[in-house]
C-alpha cells in the first residue's frame, strides 16, 4: 500500500517552514544542458533523480526542474516526491509520499529554473526519488533538460500511454516504457534539484 496522507508524511516545520535557499541542496547538475529528451509519440513522461537523505534536509520543502526544446509557458506539469522503501536504488516498489502541480513560468532553458514550493512538506530517509511528470499531446517534444558533463547514475526515465501514469503505481503504469536508468540511453544527469530542511 501506499501513503499519500500528507498529514502523516510532513511536519509544519519551523514558523511554517524555511525561507527559500536554506538547509540541504540536493543537486547533481552544473547548470548546463548538453541535450533534453522526451518522447517520439503522444504519451506521459517520467524522469526524476535518486537522492540519498542528507542532513539538514529531512523535509523536502522545494523542487526545481529546468525545461527543454519543445516545451512551452503555460504548460502544466507536476512534480513529486517518492520514497524508496527497501533504499535498494531501484524504482520497482517507489512510494509516493508527495505531489505538487504547477504551470511552466519562464521560457523553457537550462538557465531558467522553474521554482515549486511544496504546499507541505514531505519527509525522506535513506533513499528517495525526486521527479517532475507530464503528459505530451503531440510527439517530438523534448522536455527534460539533461546535463551531460558528467554522470551520477543516478537519474531515472519512464513513460506511459497518454493519461495512464499513474504516481501511486508508477512501476507498473510505465507501459511504453519502464523505468530505467538514462545513462541506458542518454548519460547525463536531469536538471532536477531539491531544498531540503530539518
């Protein structure tokens, strides 16, 4: 079974939570995207990173995610937080503990980081994944940004017919295609961040 009660899962934090740009970073990125990736047909797309727990940034109270060729302001996109619950790295058994919808603000590149504050705040421990999805109407559109200076192993892609991912089934709802690591297609690490506190 899966968790989504938020109540259980988030603490209010201190005077409501941090301010923005304090307590843990969780990023693998160096700002640059080399290439963005998407998919060739209509359907849903998953792409996250795998994080491991750091101190200071027990609660997850922000996500950034940086778009690429093809996406467009206004579109609507969410971003999530699931727990990995064996902390094996692997997104067979992911948990969703939080989402957060939000509409792209700034014309989609590398250098513009899309900032969505979470309306509360997620708890994580040892491993967990960090990811943005949405759903494409048309084909050839490339939306998530990848950094290919170096490779962590640790960004993760999945897709699915349009409408049927569904976040509290994620593994099994990756129909088109299951979620495997990028550096199996495209090294690099997603332009996707996380603030974190405690």
């Amino acid at each position: 079974d899966t968790d989504t009660d938020t109540d259980t899962d988030t603490d209010p934090g201190p005077d409501g939570g941090p301010d923005a740009g304090e307590g843990a970073y969780y990023i693998y990125d160096d700002g640059v995207a080399e290439n963005s990736v998407g998919l060739t047909k209509p359907g849903d797309l998953w792409w996250a990173n795998r994080f491991i727990e750091e101190d200071g940034g027990h609660y997850i109270y922000a996500i950034e995610v940086a778009f690429g060729q093809g996406a467009q302001i206004g579109d609507s996109f969410t971003v999530g937080v699931w727990d990995d619950p064996n902390d094996d790295g692997l997104p067979l058994d992911l948990e969703l503990v939080a989402v957060e919808t939000a509409t792209i603000t700034l014309a989609p590149n590398a250098n513009n980081i899309e900032y969505v504050a979470m309306s509360s705040y997620p708890a994580v421990s040892g491993s967990f994944y960090v990811g943005v999805f949405t759903t494409q109407a048309v084909g050839g559109i490339y939306p998530a940004s990848l950094d290919q200076t170096t490779q962590e192993g640790q960004s993760w892609i999945g897709g699915a017919t349009s409408g049927m991912l569904d976040p509290d089934n994620l593994y099994n709802s990756c129909d088109v295609i299951p979620p495997a690591n990028v550096d199996n297609h495209f090294a690099g690490n997603w332009i996707i961040r996380a603030w974190g506190f405690q």
